[in-house]
C-alpha cells in the first residue's frame, strides 16, 4: 500500500534527539520522516497546518495494561490502542499480568496475534520474571527474549525470593535483557490501602508505608550492582526512592526509572471522601514526595513518565474502598497531564518533556522511536498547547473509565496523532 | 442556623456552629423524652431504615427508639457482608432500600468509608452508624453532650481518651468533635495502638496513664477488642488492666469529680474495674439516655435538609 505524503506546517518542532526547538516544516514520506526545516515547494497529499502548534515525537508508553487477554470486559488490545491514539501515544509495553501470563513463548505467540490483529499502534511484548508471576520459578528467560520480548517483569508484585531475583537479573543480563521492576515488599505494605500516616489514620485505613516501596529499591539496586543487570524501577512515588536512585546513577549502576502522572499531580490528601479512583498501588504519596517526584523529573533522576494504565471495571471500583481494585487508566489523559502540571509551570522545558515520554522511554526499550530525526520512523504527536479541556468519563475510549482526573481541566489538547506515517487520530 | 447537610458521615468535616447546633437541638428533644408523653410528630410519615452490617444492638436499638419518638416508622435490617464478588453490592442494597421509598438510611459497616459511598450515590438521607475505625459521629455526639451536661462546656477541659486509638472509630469522632470545641484531648495507649501523625489534630500522646488521669476533667475509655488483633500488636488482656486499666485506686489520683466515660459494652475487668465502671464518677448510663436525645437531633435535622441532591462533599 503506497502511504500518503503528509506535510506538517509551520509548528514548533521538539526534537530531543540533538535538542532541537525551532519553528519549520516535516514531511513524511513512506512511514518516514523524509524532509524537516523548510518544506516548501513539496507537495503533499495532506497538509497539517501546524503554527502555533507543538510538533513532537508521539510518546512511549512503557507501562500499560492493556488486559488482553483475560480481561477483556475491562480493556482489549484494541480499545486500549485506541485509547492511546486519543492520548498521543503510539507506542506501549504490555504488562504481561494477563490471563494466561506472558511467561513462555508460546504465550507471546498468542499475544503477537491478537496484537497483530487489532491493535491500532505498536504493542511491544514484555514477559514475567517468574512462572505464571507467582514468585516461585524463574521463566525461561532467554526464551522469551529470542520470541521478542523486549523485557521482563512481574508488575503487581516484586518477586521476594533474594536468591531466585539474583538468578533472574543473571539471565536478564546474560541475554541482554531489561527487567523491570515493581518495587513493593508485601510483608510491609501488607493489606493496606492508603499511604500510611495522617491520611491513613484519618480514614481509618490501613496504610501502605514508604517503607515498602523504597527498601524494596534499595534491595533491586543492590542486586543490579551485583549482577550488572539493566533496571527500571516502575511507578517510583516517594522521596527515598529517588534518592536510592539518584546515588545508583552516580554509581553508575544501570538503572533507570519512570513515574506516573498521579504522582506529580495528586498526594494522599486526594483520598480523603474515599474516592475509589484514588486508590492505586504505589499510593498517593504525601506533598513533600510530590514535589522530589517533580524535582526528580526536572534533574532526569526519574527519566519516564509512563501512565501505569490499569483499566478496571465499575463493579470492581464502586465497592468499599479497602475492598476495591488498586489502579487508574491513564493513556488519555498522561500528555495533556503532564504539560498542565509539569510544561506549563515551567518545571519542565517541551524538550525535556519530550525525552520523558517519548525519547528516553523509547531508548530504555532499545527501540528507534522518540525522535524527529530525518529517517526516522514517523511517530509523531500535534498539540494544541493552549486548548484547555475537561476530562469527562463518557469521553474515554478506554472500556473503563476510573480515572483520578475526571472533571479537571487540563491544558494541552493533542490534536493529531501519526504513526507508521498515517493520521490515526485527529481531533 | 439552617441546616444543609443531607447526610451525617462524620464529624472532620463539621463547623463548630453545627456541632453547637446539633447539641442544641439534642438538648431540647431531652426536655421531650423527659415527658410523660415522649413522643413528637416530627417525622411523621418518613422510613428510616437501620442497616446494620455489624451487630450493634446498643447503637441499633438507641436509633430505633430516637426514631420511634420522632414519630417515624422504622425498619431494621440485619445485612452480611458478602464475601464473595458476585453478592449484592453495597450500593446496590442501598439502591433497594431507596425504591422502598425510605427516606433515612442509618449504616453500620465494618469498611471505612461505606457510608460515605453510599451518601454519594443515594438521594435518600444517610447516617452513619460507624463505619470501620473511621468515624461514629452520633457516638462522640452523645460523649459531647454528656460531658457538657455534666461539667457546663467543653472549651479548655481536659478530655483524656484511653485505649486502642488506632483501631477506634469512636476516638476519632471524639477528637474531632472535642478539639473543634475547645477541648484539650490526651490520647493515652499501649504507643503500638497509637495511630500515626494523629498528632496533626492537635491532641498529645502519652502511654502513661498516671499523667493522663493527673489533669483530666473527663476520661473516655474506650473497649478493647482483643479479638481483632490480627497482627498480634495487643498486650494481653491481664497486662493490659495492670497498666491501662482504670481501678477506684488509679481514679485516688485524678481529680475528685473527674467524669468516666464508655461507649460500651464494657469488657469489666479489662479496661475499668467493676467498681469504677459503677462508681460515684460514672455516667455511662446517662450516655445511653443522651444518645436517645443526639440522635432524635441527627434524625431530625438531616430530614430537614432537602433530599435528591448530591452528598456534601466531605
Ligand atoms: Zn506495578
Ligand atoms: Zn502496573
């Protein structure tokens, strides 16, 4: 099939590879960025006029679950990918808690197929550490890299075992692949609910200590430096945990992180009413870890903003709150969050918003994405950067609909979304 | 004042002129239930539906009558927790209780939390009857009202509350209510069964109970239920008498008219002694009375506000 030259005029181009800011013109051609700066005198089968628009690579979205298969009454590959298009993403990583897990190549086999069939954007595949995630066997890791797995984790829980997560981090680096890890110690997060300390104790809620989140780092970092295995902490949320961080970047251990837009823009205080689409897991932190989250994305501590996209059903939200699921969606709503609370009070630069949800992602993947380079894949994603507008929940594309931002208002619209050179949304 | 409030979740959430006005207006249903005939037409013609997912009878039956003199026509109904996903939810039952047109849902549940979310999603009145270790506002009303018939205020008294704080519904509706009001709260337990930042309220901690009975005008102690002690973080209950429990020889050392207090039931011999619990200092009885008078008050002000709109926002 013969793809369309499309011709984008006149927008303010953000390129994070080589950091480049400046108003011209981009030309795809055959899925590719063929022409930028001065496209005139081109032709073009479609024009998008671009002034006063940003003009960046689409994002990448490292953690989302797209709950196919399995769940399917909560989210499908395609509902999800079209989700994502609305949001400006056109590329994710698949947490593999699904039913069955991604733990074996034939299971990716299944995945790649419903993928192929359906998906409106590119779906990248990421195996279990362990056996159907139960912390008790390692995958056959090698296996799932050669089947195209571009990393492995067991998001939802951390795997306990000191011994049989060392073992796995030796495969991982042995075959070159990332793990990633969620970061949690249930022996001390246990049942709770709600991030511990005032908040908690004002719901009568059991809490979920920072403790858990962060000595759960300390231990995944350590255990990096040892094997020399490559990292990423999922969803950081606190304080101590950007500091662990930070001190193993200067140790130049390989490990990098994201965090989530409910981190930089809600604390627990949110929770209070009870509101069950507060609820997720990392919680709502305190301010005080809001602002190091914001401070730890200005510095490039944390380099990826990632949505965490956890769709679930009402019946599952709209029980009683120590009782309800943990987890919010968020592909629709990352982009135009992250530029009201992050771009617009001059926190971050575009650019630097640019590498956190496209460039940097992209690279800890290991995938040519997140940039504007000519030859590059066209992946790209128009904004509106002064279009306000209102979350509404009958608006999601997602199947579910528990979002922490319905009715904020948020600056920032995207209003064309490009991938493999086509227009796959268009506002 | 007017009321405006639909439903009553809470007490965090209260001004102090509504905590007056809701003490005010318990005081003048008193002086009703004092008559000969102590029944008023107030809410003639209304359901009010007790929906009890814990068994409670004190708290069941204190609504059941308030309601019953307040003219209204009362059901009770005893749910379950269901454990299993597909039962009927929450709401759902809340739903069915609505179609039968009542128009005050009072609710005990063992979630914090769950009559907020049913005030959030009916148009019929809701009250809370203790929701987990969140809130019993109608509880700590009566404690209020209690220690200000007795003593004449609350505003710079000496409110010491003992016991399992962490696990309390009934120690968090108080320190809300009491320090709204003026009143020096001490919280005094075993410091595992302190909850954290609790402080931010503005109350001290101490697991001393000496110096927590030293200055007290009134003590509330609360029921120790060594049967929720999942995580094995409760002293024994022996040990817990020997060092928390009030006895006539720890009160030799408090103020002479120093008000004891109990939401009930008592465990005798676990938290207060027999003699203290039925002693001089005691009023544990009149606080079954007052509850009556607090929640004819709650009963009826919610009704005055207008049903069909929204929860308030707490
Ligand atoms: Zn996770
Ligand atoms: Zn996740």
């Amino acid at each position: 099939m013969a793809k369309k030259r499309i011709l984008i005029k006149g927008g303010r181009i953000i390129d994070p590879d080589g950091d480049f800011d400046q108003i011209g013109d981009i030309l795809i051609e055959d899925g590719l960025i063929s022409h930028r700066g001065d496209a005139q005198g081109s032709s073009a089968d479609t024009v998008i006029e671009a002034k006063g628009k940003i003009v960046m690579p689409a994002m990448v979205d490292m953690h989302v679950h797209l709950r196919e298969p399995g769940r399917e009454d909560k989210e499908t590959i395609a509902s999800g990918t079209t989700a994502a298009l609305r949001g400006g993403v056109t590329s994710v990583l698949a947490m593999p808690n699904t039913n069955p897990a991604i733990d074996s190549p034939e299971h990716i086999e299944l995945l790649s197929q419903i993928i192929k069939k359906t998906a409106h954007i590119e779906v990248l595949i990421c195996g279990t550490i362990t056996k159907k995630r139960e912390g008790l066997e390692l995958s056959d890791i090698t296996a799932l890299k050669k089947k195209g797995a571009l990393a492995i984790t067991d998001d939802g829980s951390s795997v306990d075992d000191l011994e049989l997560m060392r073992k796995a981090f030796q495969e991982a680096k042995k075959c070159g692949l990332l793990v990633i890890c969620h970061s949690e110690d249930k022996k001390l997060s246990g049942d709770g609910a709600v991030n511990l300390g005032f908040t908690s104790t004002r719901l009568g809620l059991k809490g979920i200590s920072k403790e858990s989140e962060y000595k759960r780092v300390a231990r995944d970092v350590e255990l990096a430096k040892e094997t020399g295995a490559r990292i990423h902490i999922a969803h950081v949320s606190c304080k101590e945990s950007i500091e662990i961080i930070a001190r193993a970047k200067q140790q130049k251990i390989a490990v990098s992180a994201e965090t989530a837009p409910h981190y930089f823009t809600l604390c627990d205080q949110a929770v209070l009413g009870f509101d069950t689409n507060m609820k997720m897991n990392p919680p709502l932190r305190g301010k005080e870890d809001l602002e190091a989250i914001k401070e730890g994305l200005r510095q490039g501590i944390i380099d990826a903003i990632a949505s965490d996209h956890a769709p679930h059903a009402s019946s599952e939200k709209d029980i009683e709150f120590d009782r309800a699921a943990f987890g919010v969606i968020g592909l629709e709503t990352e982009l135009a969050v992250a530029i009201t609370e992050l771009v617009e009070p001059g926190i971050l630069s575009w650019l630097q918003l640019a590498k956190a949800v496209s460039y940097n992602p992209a690279k800890i993947l290991g995938i040519d994405k997140g940039k504007l380079s000519v030859g590059s894949p066209a992946e790209i994603v128009v904004i509106s950067p002064d279009q306000e507008w209102v979350v509404r929940k009958e608006a999601f594309l997602s199947k579910s609909k528990n979002s922490c931002f319905l009715e904020k208002k948020l600056k920032g619209q995207v209003i064309y979304t490009i991938h493999q050179g086509q227009v796959k949304w268009s506002l | 004042m007017r009321w405006k409030r639909k439903d009553l979740l809470d007490l965090e959430s209260l001004s102090l002129q509504e905590l007056e006005y809701i003490l005010t207006t318990a005081a003048s249903f008193k002086e009703v239930t004092g008559r000969q005939i102590k029944k008023v037409p107030a809410l003639r013609g209304k359901t009010v539906v007790n929906l009890f997912y814990e068994p409670s009878t004190r708290t069941r039956v204190s609504f059941e009558v308030a309601a019953k003199r307040l003219s209204a026509d009362v059901i009770n109904i005893a749910a379950e927790v269901s454990s299993v996903k597909k039962g009927e939810t929450l709401i759902d039952t809340g739903k069915n209780i609505e179609a039968l047109k009542a128009d005050i849902i009072v609710v005990r549940h063992s979630a914090s939390g769950a009559a907020a979310m049913l005030a959030r999603h009916l148009k019929a009145n809701v009250i809370n009857a203790g929701d987990g270790w969140h809130e019993h506002p109608t509880q700590a009303l009566l404690d209020i009202f209690t220690l200000r018939e007795k003593l004449g205020r609350i505003e710079g008294l000496k409110v010491s509350i003992i016991g399992d704080i962490a696990h309390s519904r009934v120690a968090r509706s108080n320190i809300w209510g009491l320090t709204k009001m003026g009143a020096k709260v001490t919280l005094c337990a075993p410091l595992m069964l302190i909850p954290p930042g609790i402080e931010e309220t503005g109350v001290k901690v101490t697991d001393d109970l000496d110096q927590a009975l030293s200055e007290a005008d009134a003590i509330n102690v609360l029921r120790m239920q060594f049967e929720r002690d999942e995580a094995g973080a409760f002293p024994k209950a022996w040990e817990y008498f020997k060092t928390f429990g009030i006895t006539e020889e720890r009160l030799q050392k408090a103020k002479k008219d120093i008000v004891v207090m109990h939401p009930g039931p008592i465990n005798r011999g676990i938290e207060m002694s027999s003699e203290v619990a039925d002693g001089v200092n005691s009023v544990i009885l009149e606080q079954v009375t007052n509850g009556i008078a607090v929640r004819m008050a709650v009963l009826f002000l919610v009704a005055q506000a207008k049903n069909g709109k929204k929860a308030n926002s707490n």
